[in-house]
C-alpha cells in the first residue's frame, strides 16, 4: 500500500466484514515485546491472543486462526501475504531481532524526539504503519541507528586485530539477550554447519 496515496487503514477487513481495530503503535510494540521476550510458546500464544482480541477492539467473534492472521497482515503494515519457499521443507524461522522495543525505548524515544519533534510518551495516538515508516527512516547518526549496527556489523578477515577486538567488544556490550530455548539454539547450530557442506 501506498502510504502517500490511501489513507491509513483503521478497519481490517474479515469474511468481507471490516472491523474497527485499534491501529496505535503501543499495541504493535507489546506484539513485539511478547514475541521476542521470554516465555514458553504457550504463554506467548496466551498474551497474544489477549493481544489480538484488544487490537479488535472486543468485537473478536469470529475464528481466533482468522483473528491472528489479520492482526499479522496489519502488523506487517503489508496486504501481501507471506510467500513460503517451496523448496524450504522446514519451517522458516525469522531473523533474530536486531532491536528490541523494551530494551531500546530510551533511544528510539530521543530518536524520535529529535528528528521528528514527536514526543512517544505524550503523543495520543500514533498509526502503527505511520510509527513503522518513521523508524525505519531515522537517521544514522542516532544512538539508536549506530547500536543497531554494531549488533548487525560482520567482523571480517581483512580487518586488523584491533578493529575486530573493538567491534566484538561493541557487539558484546549491545547483544540482546537470547531468549530462545536450548532445542531452537541447537537447530540454528545444526542448521548453519549444514550450510557449510
């Protein structure tokens, strides 16, 4: 969708019925908080449930599987589905975050405020998609641009040892913490020795 052409959606449209839904940037983040926290997956199925049903505004009745995958094509800010690799015969795990809303808020907060002059704390109400486009267009020169980098930066052989000492003590110093079970650990090990042969 076109940010610049069509307004902001405030409804989802389910069994060609559209629903109100509440489209704040705070809900989205609580998503994004749960789903990457800790917790077993059953507990982070609970809460989003919980989630979804407030996204819906209370008015979820109709099947809790079509709920979930409406609030996901409006948390993706998108109305396309995700494509599925038909070659890929398990299933595809996304990419470990490389920010985290609940860690992050002070920088993302004062990148904000900065750039945009849009007080997160204060502001009533701020479109999710509105929210996304914004930070994904903040500027390098914020600490929070910079702390993402070092957590992506790839240490390579042509740097010096000192340049690969100083990034990896950056990259130690800004790591999220990995809230992933041992049994998820294992097969991204697995998976990535697989790669090299």
């Amino acid at each position: 969708m076109n940010l610049l052409t069509k307004a902001l959606p405030q409804t989802v449209a389910v069994d060609g019925v559209d629903y109100p839904v509440d489209t704040d940037f705070r809900l989205m983040i609580e998503f994004e908080i749960i789903a990457n926290g800790p917790g077993t997956m059953e507990e982070k199925g609970e809460m989003t449930i919980l989630l979804v049903d407030r996204f819906f505004c209370g008015n979820m009745d109709f099947d809790v599987n079509l709920a979930i995958e409406r609030f996901m094509w409006f948390y993706r800010c998108d109305d396309q589905p995700q494509k599925s690799n038909e070659n890929d015969d398990l299933k595809e795990k996304a990419p470990r975050p490389v920010y985290s809303f609940d860690i992050d808020a002070p920088l993302i907060y004062a990148a904000f405020l900065d750039q945009y002059s849009i007080d997160l704390v204060r502001i009533d109400h701020l479109h999710w998609w509105a929210f996304r486009s914004l930070l994904s267009a903040l500027r390098d020169d914020h600490e929070f641009k910079k702390v993402v980098g070092y957590r992506t930066m790839k240490i390579t052989k042509d740097m010096s040892p000192e340049q690969k000492k100083a990034y990896r003590e950056l990259k130690r110093i800004n790591r999220l913490p990995d809230y992933r079970s041992e049994e998820e650990k294992e097969s991204e090990f697995a998976n990535s020795l697989d790669a090299l042969f």
